[in-house]
C-alpha cells in the first residue's frame, strides 16, 4: 500500500534534494506527516546522532512501519510522536485512505479513496515546545494533506523565534482549490519575512494537482 519510490528512492526527488540541500549534521528535523518514515530516514543519515528527528504520524499502521523503517536503518536518535499535527490541542476526526499516504484532517481534502475515519489527539508545534516535549526545528517537512494552513497557525510562535527552513507540500484534485490553500500558506509565511519558491514537479504526469514549496526565513 506504500509508494514504491520509498522503496527505490526514487521518490520526490527534489524534496529530497532540498532536505539535503538545507539540512546540516547536528540540526533538528520536523518531518509532520511522516507516513512509513522515508524522509525521516534520509534526515537522521544528515543530522547525525548528533542532530534530532521528531517524526509526526497519526495513522496507527503507518506508525508500526515507521518504527519498523528506523529500526532497519539502524536509526536510534529519531523519536516518533503519534500525534496529529494541527492548530488546536483537543482530539479530531482524521479520514483515512486506502491508500496510506491519504489520509487528513480537512474534511475539504476528504481523500477520493475514502475507507473510514479515527478520532486522533491534536496538537501544535508550539505547545510542544513551549512544554518542552521535542526541540525548536531547524527545518521542517510538512506533508498533511489539505491541513498545511491548520500545521503552520499552530507554529507560527515557532517561524517568530526560531525561524526554521518550511517545506511544504499542497495537492488537491481541484486547481482552484489547490490555488486557494496555496495563498493562505503563503500569506501567513510571507507575514513573516519567508521567500518561497516553488520546487520542481516531482509529478509531471499525474492528474492530481501536487506541488511542493521551499519557504526561506528571513536572512539574520
């Protein structure tokens, strides 16, 4: 039920290239959305046991082969944390997809391979850093289909202090719904000095709309 490219590591090679691009040995990465763990993996190789990972996944079978995936990678200094990534603390209804990359808590992104719901706890990045529970990012990966706006309003204490790398991805059947959740996410990244930019189509063929962005802090 897995994107073959996790398997080959032909996946979404420009985020990729990115991640490697931005991220350095000792540095803390978000990877929000996680799904089975590739880019989690890819990140603990470059930050090192020296750095840190926090892997976000709510999907409880997508947790058993994200644990699964670092254990064979040898990867001891990633943490996994089952949680929703939003932007309130409480509990929220996640629709699940066949397949296992689809599911989300925006009931607008409802996925076309709809196979149920489970109720979730929620929670923001900022609140768990203010409790101290995982460590300010130095960049993070988003990837929560539909719920990137909800993911950045719950961190933006996080973008004003720490100003982390933002890499982002939006999707959706629709162009003008895609368009829609585009510009909110810009609007609140550029509220805060972020230049954001457009990564290389790592789905040229699909027919679903999908793009990934690379949002830039402001230079210090």
């Amino acid at each position: 039920g897995s994107n073959l490219g996790y398997a080959s590591g032909k996946n979404e090679p420009p985020v990729q290239e990115a991640i490697a691009s931005f991220l350095r040995p000792g540095d803390v990465f978000f990877d929000i959305g996680a799904n089975i763990g590739f880019f989690s993996v890819i990140a603990a190789r470059i930050v090192g046991t020296e750095g840190q990972v926090f892997a976000f996944e709510p999907v409880p079978d997508n947790i058993a082969l994200l644990k699964h995936n670092l254990a064979l990678n040898g990867i001891q200094h990633a943490q996994v944390l089952q949680y929703a990534i939003s932007n309130r603390v409480g509990k929220g209804e996640l629709l699940l997809a066949e397949w296992n990359g689809g599911a989300t808590l925006s009931a607008d992104s409802a996925p076309p391979d709809l196979k149920g719901a489970l109720t979730v706890d929620l929670v923001t990045i900022d609140a768990l850093i203010n409790q101290k529970m995982i460590t300010p990012p130095s960049l993070a990966k988003i990837d929560v289909e539909g719920a990137e706006l909800d993911v950045l309003e719950g961190m933006v204490k996080t973008i004003e202090l720490y100003h982390p790398v933002i890499i982002f991805e939006i999707d959706d059947a629709n162009l003008e719904a895609y368009q829609k959740k585009l510009a909110a996410c810009e609007a609140l990244l550029k509220k805060h000095g972020y230049q954001i930019r457009q990564l290389q189509d790592s789905y040229p063929a699909g027919e679903w709309v999908v793009g990934n962005y690379l949002a830039t802090p402001p230079a210090e």
